[in-house]
C-alpha cells in the first residue's frame, strides 16, 4: 500500500508552493523579461541559484537561517511558540526557493516572446503598466504561466536534499512521499519503495507530456524554449 500520509502532505507542500510562487513570479518574471537595468543579470542568477547549487548545500543554509539560533528562527519561535526548522512552514519556505526558478523562466521566456507592437499599442492607449501585463501579457503568454504552474508542482512533489535538510523525517508534518521511498530502501521494504517509485514516475511522464504539449500548443519551437 502506499503511504497516503505523505502522499497528501506532498501534494498540500505542492500545491500551497505553486500558489506562491505564482503570485511572486508573474511580477518577477515580467520584470526581468522586460526592464533594462544592468544588474537584473545578478538578479537571474540569484533566482537560477538552486539550479546549480547542491540541495543539501542550500538546505544547510536554509537550516541554519531557519534554526531556532537565527534571528528570524528565535523570532519566529517566540511569536508563534513553534520552531520554523523542522516544521511545515520551514518546509514551505525551502520549497518556495528551490522551486523558485522552475516558476520564474518558463514565464521570462514566455513574456519575452510577446509581441512588442502588442505592448507599444498598450502604452499608447494610455494603460499602466500593470493593467498591460494583465490584459496583454498575461493572455498571450498563458501556456507559459501554466508550464510554470506544472513544472513547480511536480519539482515539489519530488524534492528531496532540501525537504530531509530544513524538514527532518517528522511523520505527518515534513515526511513527504521522497522522504517515504528513501526510508522504505533503508528498511529494505523494496516492494514499498517500487510501488511508490512507479508512481512518481508514471507522475513525472504526465507532467512531461503536459509541458512539452503546453510548448506545441503555444507555438514555441525548440530554438525558442526555455532551458532548465
């Protein structure tokens, strides 16, 4: 059987994620895609960073951020009256920056693709720049928006390094499906950790074929789409 607990916990960490990430990344991507500004290149890089760094390297310092020897994890202790390591929130917050550039490129490509006439005739109507990245971007760049959305979820659902780092192995609160397959092997139980791993994959394949049928469907080509 598999273990519905984490099953449920990974896809509410999956879900609130995504949610995040979009409202934080609509406006970061369009930005980037459009201003001019020299240092938006560190900005890329900073927001490419967990692309390249280990996961445990960025959950260690996520944990030593989030520990209760940090002063945001000391504040957060005595508001709340709870750790921020090793709990569903610090979990929430390691699954925001690493899934952070997996929701910010899909759509700085998707945005940088729209037409610029479209975006001139906007700002001669006289529009805010807001009212146009909702009523011009937004529409014509909406299969990147929800490649992003795809892409987040199931890189959350599948995170690993950083959840074992900042979360811990705490059933029914950061113990997620990863978690699952990773204690199953230590405990010998393949049989367990197969069934849960054949999910995950045949999950994996669907989120494949939705991305790639996302990309067709909106016309991007191979020499135009984003790269991971």
């Amino acid at each position: 059987m598999l273990d519905w607990p984490s099953i449920a916990l990974s896809l509410q960490l999956a879900t609130v994620t995504t949610v995040i990430l979009l409202a934080v990344g609509i406006p970061l991507a369009a930005w980037l895609a459009f201003t001019h500004v020299r240092w938006a290149a560190g900005i890329e890089a900073v927001v490419a960073l967990p692309l390249v760094l280990p996961p445990t390297v960025l959950g260690y310092y996520l944990l030593v951020a989030l520990g209760n020897q940090s002063p945001l994890g000391r504040w957060w202790t005595e508001t709340t009256g709870s750790p921020l390591a090793f709990s569903f929130t610090g979990l929430l917050v390691a699954s925001i920056l690493y899934s952070l550039p997996f929701a910010v490129q899909p759509m700085m490509a998707a945005f940088a693709s729209v037409d610029r006439r479209q975006l001139e005739a906007s700002t001669v109507l006289g529009r805010r720049w807001l009212t146009t990245i909702v009523r011009v971007v937004l529409p014509a760049a909406r299969a990147g928006v929800a490649t992003a959305a795809v892409l987040t979820f199931a890189h959350t659902i599948g995170e690993f390094g950083v959840v074992l780092m900042v979360g811990g192995n705490i059933p029914g609160v950061t113990r997620t499906v990863s978690i699952d397959i990773y204690d199953d092997v230590q405990a010998f139980d393949y049989a367990a950790a197969g069934r849960t791993s054949l999910a995950l994959l045949a999950f994996s394949v669907i989120v494949l074929v939705c991305v790639y049928a996302l990309q067709r469907r909106s016309g991007v080509g191979p020499g135009r789409r984003w790269a991971l």
